[in-house]
C-alpha cells in the first residue's frame, strides 16, 4: 500500500487538492456570487483531477524505468516494489474513474463538451511521458501548463456556467484572480521543472533525453534558471505593489513579501552557485514552498479583503 502512495506520489497529489479546496472555501465562498457546483460535486472535481495526475505520475514511471535505474534506484517503484503490469492497470483505472467524473460533472453544468477537457488532459500527460518529455523544454511547457490548468478548470466548472449578464463584471473579476495564480503556478513549476532536468541530468544522458542541462551544459542551464528566476520575482513585486499596497492590504502585502517573495529570492541567490546533485534538489524543495506559499495566499488576500472592507 505505501509503495503505491509513494507511485502516485501522494504529497503532490495532496497539494493539489489543497490548493483547488483553497481556492473554493477560502475564497469563492466568501464572495457574494453563485457557485455552479454543490459541494459534494466539487470534491468530485477536485477527485476527477487527482485521479488523471496520479495516472500521469503512474505513466511516467512506466516509461522512466531506465532513467529511474540510474537516477533514482533506491527509490524506484515500478518494475521493482509494483510491477510493470500492475502499474499499467492501475493507470488505466485512475484515467478512467478521473475523465468519468469529468464527463458526469459537464453532464452537470450542461456542457457535455466540457468532457474533452479531461480527456486532452489524461492524453497530454501520456504524451509528456511517452514522447514529449524528450523533446527540449516541451515537456516542461507541457507539466507546468497542466499545472496551472487545474487552477484554470475551477473557474471552467464553478463560475462559468453561473454567469449571467447581472454578474458578469463581477465573474470576470473572479476568473481573473485565477487565471493570475495559475499563470504565477505556471512561472514556478516551468522554473522547477528544468531545475528537476539539472538534478537529474546524468541519468537523462546516459537514455538520450534531450533537456536543457544536457544541451547548455550543467553551469549553462543554472545560469538559465538564475535570470528565469527574476521574472516571477519581479512580477510578484509589480502585483504586490499595484493590487496589495495600493489597496492598503497590508495583511496581504507583508504575508507576500516575507513568504513568497522571501523564499524565492533566496532561490535566486542559491541559484547562482548551485552545481550538485543535492543542490539542485534543495532548489526543487525551494520552490515547492514558494508555490504552496503562494497558493496559501489566497486566503490571506480573501480574509484581509473581508475585515478591510
């Protein structure tokens, strides 16, 4: 049991509930504008997406059986703790109970369309751990942007359909606060992805991948991730200022500087010099943090807006 936990890599999978159950009942909630789900189908949402990124983690270490070998082997799942046959059943059931959900709830909202959503999802992933995560910098475009989808798909299931010309104004403002942390998601985990390719580089040349790290050179691509670093720094500081300062959200502006802009300055500094192995993991850790932190903040921005207001 705790081997497929560890294969379906349950703390991400834990995050990510974290964050759209956040997004919802710390802050949706406590806006004054209807919800298309019952909560009962939103943790069905929220299930739907866990299922399909557990199957995208499951594929990946089918197909990472190799590289895992040399990169990883005291952690290693499939083909050692789960066999390759399990492993492809246990695939198969989490897409198929995660993209079932999918099309009960667009059935729901009465978009039957919407299902596709989850299908292209479950298909982007198996094309990341087939193909693309082969392919330079594809593969990281492709995880960070599924990433930020999972923030994006809160506002396709539980606003969209409750929009109407009355509130319009009021459900664009809304969505736009979350297509902002999901373009911020996206900044973070892109960044940490290549920082993964640096700690894994050995075991990706040695199987012929093609990332970054092995095209640049390991000090190349850490000089890489030291200036990407800047632009969700400066873009944080940009966002701090024009939403939190100039609102007098100061709750808000000081939790954003000391937990957010905080640690991620200190990955650009750590950035510069890092060249091992363990510090390329300490960076991944780095920004795990930076992100939960920023996800986090969202109740922090709905809870100052309340007793501001």
């Amino acid at each position: 049991m705790l081997s497929f936990f560890k294969l379906i890599r349950y703390h991400n999978l834990l995050m990510l509930a974290f964050m759209q159950l956040l997004f919802r009942y710390a802050f949706l909630k406590w806006q004054d504008v209807p919800l298309s789900l019952a909560d009962w189908q939103y943790l069905l949402l929220v299930l739907s997406t866990v299922l399909i990124a557990a199957g995208g983690y499951v594929i990946n270490d089918i197909f990472d059986q190799d590289t895992d070998s040399e990169n990883k082997p005291n952690r290693m799942i499939v083909g050692n703790k789960i066999s390759e046959a399990a492993a492809y059943n246990i695939y198969v059931a989490l897409n198929i109970t995660g993209v079932g959900i999918g099309f009960y709830l667009s059935n729901v909202i009465q978009k039957p369309g919407f299902a596709t959503i989850f299908i292209l999802i479950a298909a982007m992933l198996y094309l990341y751990a087939t193909s693309l995560k082969q392919t330079l910098l594809i593969g990281n475009v492709i995880v960070a942007l599924l990433l930020s989808f999972s923030v994006v798909i809160i506002g396709i299931y539980d606003l969209y359909p409750a929009t109407y010309e009355g509130n319009q104004k009021q459900m664009a403002v809304l969505f736009s606060i979350l297509l902002d942390y999901a373009i911020f998601a996206f900044m973070i985990n892109f960044i940490r992805e290549i920082v993964k390719d640096l700690e894994d580089v050995n075991g990706d040349y040695n199987q012929g991948m093609n990332t970054l790290p092995i095209v640049l050179g390991v000090q190349r691509t850490s000089r890489v991730v030291f200036v990407l670093s800047f632009i969700p720094l400066l873009v944080l500081l940009y966002y701090t200022n024009e939403y939190f300062a100039s609102s007098n959200l100061y709750l808000t502006m000081l939790y954003t500087l000391l937990c957010v802009v905080g640690p991620l300055l200190y990955f650009t500094i750590k950035s510069w010099s890092a060249k091992s192995q363990k510090d390329f993991h300490h960076l991944s850790s780095v920004l795990k943090f930076v992100l939960l932190f920023g996800i986090i903040s969202i109740a922090v921005v709905a809870y100052n807006i309340k007793n501001h207001a």
